[in-house]
C-alpha cells in the first residue's frame, strides 16, 4: 500500500538513539549501541519482536577471554546464520559525556543468537592476517557463493580521521583477515554511505566524500560533501562497476539526491533507499533531511508459480497466481487448445508474441525518455503516479532494450489481496522468450502515504485469530482451492496438480471410459505441466483425455493483459493481426500494438486452454511461468463446491464445503476423494490415485484416521494431502475443487 503506520509497541522500549547497529532475522529486529545523546553512547543490546511489537532488553553472556563490547556509535552489525558480527566503531575515552574524546574502534566481535528468541553471548573470534584499521561509519556485508558456500564478511570505507575507501575481506570459516584486489574505478573515500548485497554484488550508495577529487584530505582540514554516487562492486569478479557518477548532473531530479546517514534495504532484487541529510561538513546550519523515498530494480524479475484456477465457467476463468514481491504488474497470456483465427484485416505491427498492453482501465504508467548530458550513463524514463487499476491500460510502455539501463517512474499503490492465502511459489529462471536479459538496473521514486498510528496493529498482523476461507473452485482440468485454516494447525493450499487415476474406495479399481467413470474421469482432470521457457520440457500423462502432442514453438500465445494484482479474471484475450503471427519469438526490439486496435476473442465452452504468466518491473518483463492447462465448463453441468472448510479433531477431521454456486439443477450428490499411495505413483510420481471417501447429498464428510494413515503425502511443493470434491446433477458430474491439506514436516514424515 506504500503507506506508513506507526506500531503500537510496549515491552522495554530503547530511547531514541543514533549510528546504532541494526540487524532484521525473520520477524525479529536487533539492535545495539549508538548515540543515546552527544557524547554519551550506548552498548545494550534490544530485541524487537515484530510479529507482536514487543521490545526486551537482552544480556548477553560475557566473552570468555575479554570484555564486552564497550559503548560505541558508527560501528557494523552484521548477521550471518545464527549469529551477528560486531566491527568497529567510535567510543568516547572520556568518562564526561560533555567532554567528547574520540576513540576509533577496529574490535570485532561474535554474537551468538538463539533460535526464535534471545541471545547467548558474546565471543572474541581469534582470526589470522592483518586487522582492518581503527573506523566508524563505515559499511559491512556477508556474502556467500553458491558454489563455493564460504561466507565471507567485506567492510567498505569509514571515518578514522579522513574518509577511507579500503576494502577488507573476512573469510568467516577460517576466520582470515585479507585485502582482496580489485579492478575497475574504486569509489572516492566515503563514510555514512550504504552497502546492500543483492545477489553476487555490494551496491553502495550516497556518503560524506571529499569536496575536491584529490583524495585523502583531512578531515579537519578539507571541505566534505554529499554524494549520490552509485556504484557496485561484483563479489565474484571484485570488479567495480560505477552508475551514477558524482559529478553526473541531474537538473530534472530524476535521480535520488546527494544524502548522507540513510538508509538502504534490500527486498527480493529491489533495494529500496530512505531518508538521509545534506550539506557540506562546515556547514551544518545548511544541512537539509530527505524525506523521499526511491528504489532501484537491480534485474528483471523471476517467473512466478503457474497459474492457479479459482473458479471456472462454461465461458471464463477466474485465476490467480503467487504474488512476486516488488514488481509493477503481471502479463498473462493463453494458448487454445482449438485453432484460433487471426484478426485478419489489421495491420501488422512487429510485435513479438510477448508484448505487453491492454486496452482496458484508465490508469497510466507511461514512461517518456529523456536525454542525459553524461553518455556513459544510461538513459532516464519518468512517471508520476496516478489512480491504481487493476489492468494496466492501453499507454503503457515497458522497455524492452537492453541498452535502457536506468528508469525513473512513481509506483503506484498496489491492493492487498482481500485473502490471506498460503501460497507456494515455483520458480522458472528461464529468460523470457523475446526479451534480452539486461543487467542494468532500474531506479525509481516511491510515493508513500503520511504516517499514520495503527489502531488495528492486530488485523494486519495477528493472523492466527481466524479462518480465511477463500471462495475457490476448480475446472475439469486443474484443481484450486487454497484455503488456509491456522486454527487447530490445520493448513491447506491450492495447487496445480499432475494427471489423476480415480479409485473407488471398495473395489480400488483404475476407472474407465464407460458408466460412471466417465462421468468422474470429467471431474478428475489432468494438467499438463510444461516448462515452456527451458529446456527440461514435460508433459505428464494424461489417461482421461488424449491430445495431439503440441511443440511449444508451433503454439501462439495471446496477451490476456496487463494486471496490477496477482488474480485475474479471464472471459476474452487479443488477436494478433495475420502479419505478426509469423514474427520470430527472439526479436528484441518491437513496436508494442495498440490495443484499441486489436479484435478480442471470447473463450468457448468445453474448450483446453493453456495459461503462463510474467512478472514485471522497472527493468521490464522477467520469465514466464510454467504452463497451466485449464477447461471451461460445458454447459449444463453443476458448477465446482466452494469454500472448503478442514477442522482437524482428534482422530480424525471434519471436511465441509458450500454447493455450488451455479448448480445447473438439482444436486443429486457430491462426492469427495483421498490421494492415497500406490505402487503405480510409485513409478509415476506425477499421476496422482485418488480414492472416493464420500458420496452423498451432504455438505460434509467425516475423514477417518483409518482413510488417513493410506493417504498420499504430495511433495510437488509442500507437503500436504490432497482432497477433491465434486457435484453432481441430471447431467453428471461437474468440475471438482482441490485442496491441499498442508503438513508438517514431522507428520508427513511419519506417514
């Protein structure tokens, strides 16, 4: 919502204090030291449990060689695992806090955490090589490569009496102090600047540095100022790559201004950047507090789960997917099963299949370039934000060239999912078919409302006081339903499932195409999981329903549109004009289509149709999903059950859902399924058995502990068992709902 809120927190609440340390671990915040006022500084260590807003002071043991860190302001407070890596700092060596003697600190420290809550205590780590010398403001960071799995800590820059632009690196296994070399143009000595890793690199921002580039100066003697510089420096490479310049001009304030003492966080590949102050060291009376806010897309951003159904009718689909964090919208498109005519008569407009507009909603991103005198530095697009719509309209522009490294565009308020649902996220790293991989980054302003005190603190955070129970159903061909019930630790969640083998309870007997197995083969559909992007492609078996095998690079994909919020519902999509059906999927740089001028397509009844969706952010469209396969109904036949209800008892749980919302007649019975364990998932794990456990006119069943101890456990994502319900009218059986009944990793292994 990009709105702030002021917690309601009680417990041991720290006084206000400056240059602390500040480490995040789950849903709980550290903090130690910093200024409490001038010249008197502080070494207490704060817990902050964010989930409740709860604040306890922390003693943690003493070290068993030494003392304890003393008071201390400017210093690094890194977390790796279970443990935080205390560096550095300025202490006051005079005990009268009105008489100010600094101490530059090169001390490092251990902090042993516990898991969940509280601290151990502190150690002295014995390291080898040469200490870092003596610093305050400076910057640390850990990093890890995911080949090699050593951490390593890397300290950047600081104050000892002049600014410092020094990189030291502490291999954290052997505890060995080095100075790695570096290549390319190392940024001018800073201090009070940031340091964030995203990925394989350290960006770091803003800073004190000197006024002339003539180096070192002292501190004493020579003119600071602030910067906004951007740089950052690949760990694996230990290359520095320079983004913005210092003396890069920027008269239309399209970049973050020059700041010092702000602060930076990294979310997902985003790093977002707050606050800070400017003016020049001798002047403070001119120094001037930001109060903006900005972040920067470092990357494209990753594939989202596969398209999940909610709900399905003879001529729609009502669909969701897993929220990815930190993006502007999602593209989803479709493939028909059946042929699908062009729009003939429409001019072409080489567009890749992938392009992204929608001609709906009034709500504009628009995006206009404009020129920077400096030419090593990429060029600039603006946005200022406007009303949220749920589909991006028809002026909206996403660059796809590779060569537009950095954006600048206002972020637009995004609603929360009314649900809180349980999700999983399946992630594809494959790059997305006509578009090229950019590693330039993309900067942005955010607009944030005013800050506000929560009176509601506990709606938005405390989840546990009640059941959400979204309202899902599933077409013919993958199933839906996520629901989560925290009460009695009962969880499920929607899934897109692999191909099914119903079962009878009595007779365990592989269903037919005859009798009622046909009618059931309708409501126990199979998916088809295709990997589209890479090259690993699938498809699982599919005994219900044989279908000519369809090679991705023969299918068209259709543009749905472009959506702010992860859910969607589908009745129509564009035609492409005859013209661009033939365009090579790789082309990189296409004119986007208007859609106004595009012929939209309704969707039939009875009808496959094939869905995959993209992320989008301000370095343009990430990869596509896996593929989902979805069917509308055929008319005539009941609607899915909604609103699947578990409540776990003592041996055994109570399975309750609502009719269906179009029934299409009278509801003869329903009919509720087991995934159970067989030796045919054995050999295949994709093709799920089901076992009927209920057929009758009521609402609900009861699941036996019996039924339970044979059901299947479905690691597809988490593990959880897998129910399906269906409905049944004059005509058959109609499309089922699915849950997953999630499980803790104790039981499932149990089971």
């Amino acid at each position: 919502t990009n709105q702030w809120f002021l917690p309601a927190v009680r417990g041991d609440i720290p006084p206000g204090c400056a240059a602390h340390g500040f480490v995040c671990d789950g849903t709980r915040i550290l903090v130690f030291g910093g200024m409490v006022e001038y010249g008197r500084y502080s070494n207490d260590l704060y817990e902050l449990q964010a989930s409740r807003w709860l604040w306890k002071k922390v003693k943690p043991q003493a070290p068993s060689t030494g003392s304890p860190p003393c008071p201390r302001l400017g210093h690094s407070f890194s977390l790796y695992g279970n443990k935080c890596y205390l560096f550095g700092g300025l202490a006051n060596e005079s005990e009268d806090s009105n008489n100010n003697v600094p101490r530059y600190l090169n001390d490092f420290y251990e902090l042993e955490l516990q898991h969940g809550s509280g601290v151990v205590g502190w150690s002295i780590p014995v390291t080898k090589g040469i200490l870092p010398s003596p610093r305050e403001s400076h910057t640390a960071i850990i990093y890890c490569r995911k080949d090699l799995g050593s951490p390593k800590m890397y300290i950047f820059g600081g104050m000892c009496g002049c600014r410092l632009n020094d990189l030291w690196e502490l291999d954290i296994e052997t505890m060995t102090w080095s100075r790695p070399e570096t290549k390319g143009t190392i940024p001018l000595p800073r201090s009070l600047h940031t340091a964030n890793v995203i990925g394989n690199k350290m960006y770091v921002f803003g800073g004190w540095v000197p006024q002339s580039a003539g180096g070192e100066i002292s501190a004493h003697d020579g003119e600071w100022k602030c910067t906004g510089s951007f740089s950052y420096l690949n760990l694996d490479t230990t290359e520095w790559i320079g983004l913005i310049s210092d003396c890069q001009e920027d008269k239309s304030n399209l970049l973050p201004g020059p700041r010092a003492g702000h602060c930076a966080v990294a979310v997902g590949t985003r790093l977002y950047i707050w606050s800070g102050r400017d003016g020049y060291r001798k002047a403070w009376n001119n120094q001037v507090c930001c109060k903006d806010l900005w972040y920067l897309d470092t990357e494209k951003p990753p594939a989202p789960s596969q398209v999940q159904l909610i709900r399905a009718t003879t001529n729609s689909f009502q669909v969701k997917w897993d929220e990815v964090p930190t993006v502007e919208g999602y593209l989803l498109q479709l493939h028909a099963d059946s042929p699908v005519p062009s729009a003939a008569g429409i001019p072409g407009t080489g567009v890749p299949e992938t392009s992204v507009l929608s001609s709906q909603g009034g709500s504009s991103l628009h995006q206009s370039p404009q020129s920077l005198p400096s030419v090593p530095y990429p060029e600039m697009k603006v946005d200022h934000p406007s009303q949220t719509n749920n589909v991006i309209p028809n002026n909206v522009q996403v660059s796809l060239s590779s060569n537009s490294l950095l954006k600048l565009e206002g972020k637009e308020k995004v609603a929360a999912p009314e649900n809180k649902i349980t999700q999983e996220t399946m992630r594809n790293h494959a790059d997305a078919t006509g578009f090229k991989e950019s590693n330039a980054p993309s900067l942005l302003p955010v607009c944030t409302s005013s800050p506000k005190t929560s009176a509601n603190v506990g709606e938005l955070h405390d989840l546990d006081k009640r059941t959400v129970n979204p309202d899902a159903s599933v077409s013919s061909t993958v199933s839906s339903t996520q629901t989560m019930v925290t009460q009695q630790a009962v969880k499920t969640e929607s899934s897109s499932t692999n191909g099914a083998v119903v079962k009878d309870e009595t007779s365990l007997t592989t269903f037919n195409s005859k009798s009622e197995a046909a009618e059931t083969a309708y409501i126990m559909p199979s998916t088809r999981v295709n990997t589209g992007q890479t090259n690993d492609s699938h498809s699982s078996k599919t005994p219900q329903r044989q279908m000519a095998p369809v090679k991705t690079k023969d299918r068209q994909w259709y543009d749905v549109g472009i959506f702010k919020n992860n859910s969607a519902v589908v009745s129509q999509f564009y035609l492409l004009p005859e013209e661009t059906l033939s365009i090579s999927n790789k082309m990189e740089s296409a004119d986007v289509p208007d859609y106004r001028l595009l012929k939209k397509q309704d969707l039939f009844p009875g009808t496959v149709y094939r869905f995959r969706v993209a992320a989008i952010n301000g370095c343009g469209v990430g990869p596509f999903s896996k593929i989902s396969e979805f069917k509308t109904c055929i008319p005539g036949f009941p609607g899915a059950p909604s609103t699947v209800k578990i409540t776990k008892s003592v041996d055994c749980i109570h399975l309750s859902w609502e009719p269906p919302a179009s029934p299409s007649g009278n509801i003869l019975e329903y009919s509720a399924y087991l995934a159970i364990r067989s030796t045919q998932l054995q050999e295949n794990p994709s093709q799920l058995v089901f076992m009927r456990i209920y057929c009758g006119l009521k609402t609900s069943c009861i699941v036996t502990a019996a039924q339970l101890s044979n059901a299947h456990v479905d690691y597809t994502s988490r593990p959880a068992i897998v129910f399906r319900i269906s409905a049944k009218n004059e005509r058959g059986y109609g499309p089922a709902t699915q849950v997953r009944w999630l499980q803790d990793m104790k039981t499932s292994s149990s089971k």
